[in-house]
C-alpha cells in the first residue's frame, strides 16, 4: 500500500459558496505515510452513516481503524461513534473531515445527489474511495468522476456489491460461457415507486444542517420525507427503483450483455402531488444494445433477472439461481478457477451470497485493490456505464418516446430536448466539478 501514499494531491476550490467555515484551498500538509501503513491498518473516514454507510463502515473496519465519522445529522452521527467506538473525530462537513491526516481511505454512504463531488473531492485530497451505488445523478456527472479518477490514480470501488454476490457472478460468467447459447433478451424486474404526498413543510430540526444536505439541489422548504430513506422517491436527489434497484439488476445485465446501448424507449405515469414523490408511479423501458440484445426494465413482476438465450433460460435473484445452465453443472461444471470477469479475484476468499455476505468480499476486493493499485471489480468505468443507461431509460420514460443514443460521444443525436437531461442546474457552492 505504501506506493499510494506518495501520491498525496493539493485540492483546489472545495470551498463552497455560503459556507460559515473558510476552507483553505489545498490538502497541504497531509503526510506521506509510506512506511506507516507497512506496520499499521490505514485510518478510514466515512461519511454518510445511516443504514448502508454503517453497513460500509462496519466491513471496512476488520481492515483499517474508523478514526473519522461524518454526517449531516448530528443524531446520527453521535449514534456512529457510539456503535465504532468513542476514539472516532465526528463531523458535520466532510470537507473539515478531508482535511485530517488521519484519514488514509474515505467511504461515501450519503443520498445520491451528493456521491459525485464527494468522491471527486475525496480523490483530489490522495484517498482511495469506496462509494455506494449509484455513482451518480446524471450522465455528465459520470463523464467528470472519470476523468477525476484517471487523473488522480485513485483506487475507486462501486458499491454494487452484487457483482461480489456469488449467484449473480455465477448467473454473468454462465451467460458469458455460452451455456444458454446466444444471449437474446434479458428482463429485469425492479419493484415499484412508492407513493406519498403531499408533505408538510416543517422548521429544520436543529440536529440537521440542511442547507448542506440539499448540496447541489434546489433549496426548498425541509420536509423529513425528503430526507435519510425516502430521499430515493425525489427526482431531485436520485431516480427511483430504476437507479436504485436498477444499479444492482441493469449493472448484472449489462455486465452480462458485454455491449453498449444505442437505443432506448419507455412508458411511465408521474404522480402530480404538490410537495409529494415526484419519480413514476409506473414505469416500463425496453433498451436495444449494439449487439441486438433486448433489455426489458419494468416496475411489476418478481424482482430478479430473467437472461433468455438460443438455447436456455437462466433466472437469478438475491435468493436464488435456477435454470437449465445451473442443473448442468453437475455434469459440466464451472469452476471459479475458469471464471473471467474478475480483473483480479482472491480464491482465498470464500464464495459468499447475500447482501451482508457479498459485501465483505466486495470491500474486500476494494482492499485487494487498494494494497495491489489495481482495478477493482466494481470500477468507475463500468459504474458509469451502468447507471447512465439507467438515467437515460428515466430520460425515455419521462419524454415518452424512442431516443436514440450514441454510446461513444455519450449523446443523443440531433436531439436537444433529451441532451438537456443529460445535466441538471446545481446550486451555487455545491457544483459538481
């Protein structure tokens, strides 16, 4: 690991706009512990600490020491410190976080609409990052964490852990064998939005700092529907089951179809509730790939992945895997060893289905990564990827038509009206950039 740690960068311009704190405008003086981290587990800082971020921070924690505990919401984050341990500095800003030098790796469990400039920033100060799905709000977002990522070398791990789950692992490389012939179509089934509203406006617990929470999106009156789970039904802070779900399931289909979308249609009926959840109360979106590979997203079904092939199906959920690939096994096995998909995989570690299961090995695989600088399973380039043809089905649905699309510039040809989804206006002192 300690060929990370040279690797320290200044952070220009994190100060943002309005903030009562003065930032200074670089990370100096954060030391180069090359020789530390040979005899001692790197400090962790976390950010975001409700269900998921305390999910994240508990598995990281048999490899490195929380020293640093970060959220909005002082209840939570006085809770955090509780559950990890009294000798952790807590927070309200993680830009006063990311200036300890304690802080070797920095884990991203906030709202959506925050994961981007988080991770920018984390990446810009010298941190390796693990960051919870989906990686961003929109399109243009994903292009600029790229480019961040590559130009800091930063380790950077995703977390749809699912790719660390070994039944859809399983379910990708029996597809990408050719156990069920030529790939044709997949199904994906999501679950439905929920519904709600409208909300009462209500005075700001003084526990919240909710002008930070809101980050980049429109300032608006405080309604605690809008925070900790439910931000997800807010088409300001994420984009439903189809980026929420959707970065689990679309990321398994796509990793599994091994192609680019060029094409995508959708249907969806949007609730008119004042102050309510604004993401469809029905939503259904068909995405051709350049390999003529159909995927069907749609809200009402059994939650799962249905691959179709010329000769077989494969069904595989977060219970189960079945089909005629998987009762072949017996007779013509696959084993690990002749799996492909992982860049770099551990058969020490062992095979783990399940969402607390799947994530030791998915934090794990981002500690492999970390100590060995290499790419983690769930990178930005394939993150990206995933949730762009997630937000561009949202893009479809919303418009209500075929939209083609061209993968390599990432545009839609001759078609304002739906490259105008491609960014959103964000607020002044929490742009993402």
């Amino acid at each position: 690991m300690g060929q990370r740690i040279g690797r320290r960068r200044g952070l220009a311009g994190i100060a943002a706009a309005g903030s009562s704190i003065v930032w200074p405008v670089t990370f100096g003086g954060i030391r180069a512990a090359e020789s530390r981290w040979k005899v001692e587990r790197p400090g962790i800082g976390a950010i975001g600490l409700r269900y998921q971020g305390s999910v994240i921070a508990e598995k990281a924690s048999q490899y490195g020491n929380l020293v640093a505990l970060c959220d909005v919401d002082r209840h939570v984050r006085e809770q955090a410190r509780a559950a990890f341990g009294s000798t952790a500095a807590i927070f309200e800003d993680y830009r006063e976080m990311l200036q300890q030098k304690s802080v070797d790796v920095v884990l991203i469990g906030t709202p959506d609409h925050w994961h981007a400039k988080m991770l920018m920033d984390a990446c810009r100060s010298g941190r390796d990052v693990y960051c919870e799905k989906p990686l961003t709000l929109t399109v243009a977002e994903g292009k600029r964490v790229q480019d961040v990522v590559q130009s800091t070398g930063q380790i950077v791990q995703i977390g749809s852990w699912q790719r660390s789950d070994h039944r859809f692992r399983l379910a990708v490389e029996l597809v990408r064998a050719g156990r069920i012939g030529r790939l044709q179509t997949v199904e994906v089934i999501l679950g439905r939005n929920e519904v709600g509203g409208p909300f009462a406006s209500a005075a700001v617990p003084k526990h919240i700092n909710w002008d930070l929470w809101q980050g980049q999106t429109p300032d608006v009156a405080y309604s605690p529907e809008r925070m900790h789970y439910t931000f997800r039904w807010w088409q300001e802070y994420s984009g439903g089951q189809m980026t929420d779900w959707g970065a689990h399931h679309v990321d398994i289909a796509q990793w599994a179809i091994d192609a680019l979308p060029v094409e995508f249609s959708g249907t969806g009926r949007f609730p008119q509730t004042e102050n309510g959840y604004n993401v469809p109360v029905e939503f259904s979106a068909v995405v051709r790939f350049a390999n003529d590979v159909v995927l069907t997203i749609s809200d009402t079904g059994r939650n799962g992945i249905l691959f179709s092939g010329t000769e077989g199906r494969l069904f595989v959920n977060r219970g189960t895997i079945s089909g005629s690939p998987v009762e072949a096994l017996a007779q013509t096995p696959l084993p690990r060893e002749q799996f492909v998909l992982y860049g770099s995989d551990n058969l020490s570690r062992p095979e783990r289905s399940g969402k607390l299961d799947a994530i030791v090995n998915h934090m794990g695989n981002f500690f492999d990564c970390v100590e060995g600088r290499k790419t983690p399973l769930s990178d930005v380039a394939s993150q990206h990827r995933s949730i762009s043809t997630c937000h561009l089905a949202n893009i479809a649905i919303r418009l209500g038509r075929t939209l083609k699309w061209d993968p390599v510039l990432e545009r839609f040809p001759e078609d304002a009206e739906a490259n105008g989804y491609l960014s959103r206006p964000q607020r002044a002192g929490f742009e993402v950039d």
